[in-house]
C-alpha cells in the first residue's frame, strides 16, 4: 500500500493523491513550519466573527414573529373549517384571521427572542406555555370565571402555549444560521 512522501498517509484504495495534502493545500506542511507573527495570524480570516446577542435577538423575534402569526392563523382556520367555528364565528373569518395573526406575532416574538438568546428550544416551550398559560388563566378570571375554570384555563393555556412554543422555537431554531 502506497503512502504520501509528505504527510506518510496510508492511501486507500482506488485513491491517487493525498487528501490531507489537498485539503491543506495553501497552508505550510508540517515540515515547513512557519514561525507565528502578525501576517501567520492575518491569514486566519476563515473563522466566522461572533455573532452578538442583539443580532440573535432580532433575528429570533423576526423568525419567531412570523412562524408564531402562521402558528395562529392555521388555528384559526382548523377551529373554523374542521370544528365548526365557534370561535371565530362571533367575530367573523375576516377578523379572527387578523387577530390570530397580531397575537400570533406578538406571542412568537417571545418565543423567537427567548430560544435565539438562550440557543434552546426549551426556553421557547417554556415562554410559550407562560405566556399562554398566565393570559388564559387570568383572562377567564377577569371574565368573572372563577376557582376551577381559571384553573382549567391556565392549565389548558399551559399544554397550547407549550404546544406553540415547542412548534415555533423549533422553525426559529432551524431558520437561524448559527455561529
């Protein structure tokens, strides 16, 4: 079996030139060693800079913005064509699209900023099921509702809020393009 005069890689079969030889082709080889000073380090220039909390902010809310109004719309519109609409009947197609849309916004939002700033899905899930649960819980107790049903409201926002958070931090985490 044949081997690089350079490097001593052990070739595999069917293979004529040296892969590490190729892929280090531009660099120094290991028996041309070049002191390190300021121009061995300039020529580093293919590590990726870090990217700041800021930028992963504002590309989580972005992401988590519009993945969260998609989230509330196709809610929305199983709630009306497979369920009957009882939701959104009240309020009319129209606006029921565009409330779910606005809140689903708002809602992915913190979503997005929480799972790009933690660099976790579970932040997300986690915002989601607060967020959702706290408004549910508290909402039907402002309505009047109280003991059990702000309970079940809470708990209920607790599992669709997790639900949706689970769904969108895991889109902002594959559409962000991470250090």
């Amino acid at each position: 079996m044949a081997s690089c005069p350079k490097c001593g890689y052990q070739f595999q079969p069917l293979e004529t030139e040296c892969p590490r030889c190729k892929r280090l082709q531009g660099q120094p080889h290991a028996d041309q060693q070049v002191p390190a000073g300021p121009r061995a380090e300039a020529g580093r220039s293919h590590e990726r800079p870090e990217i700041s909390h800021t930028s992963l902010a504002a590309a989580g809310a972005l992401a988590g913005a519009m993945y969260g109004a998609i989230m509330l719309v196709i809610y929305v519109l199983i709630d009306r064509l497979i369920f009957g609409g009882s939701e959104s009947a009240r309020l009319g197609l129209l606006l029921a699209l565009v409330v779910a849309v606005l809140t689903g916004a708002v809602l992915g939002t913190l979503i997005g900023v929480a799972t790009a700033v933690a660099r976790s899905t579970r932040a997300g899930v986690a915002v989601g099921a607060l967020v959702l649960g706290v408004v549910k819980g508290a909402g039907l107790s402002g309505m009047g509702y109280g003991g059990g049903f702000a309970v079940a409201g809470l708990v209920m926002g607790l599992i669709y809020g997790a639900l949706i958070g689970w769904v969108v931090a895991g889109s902002v985490v594959r559409s962000i393009k991470w250090p």
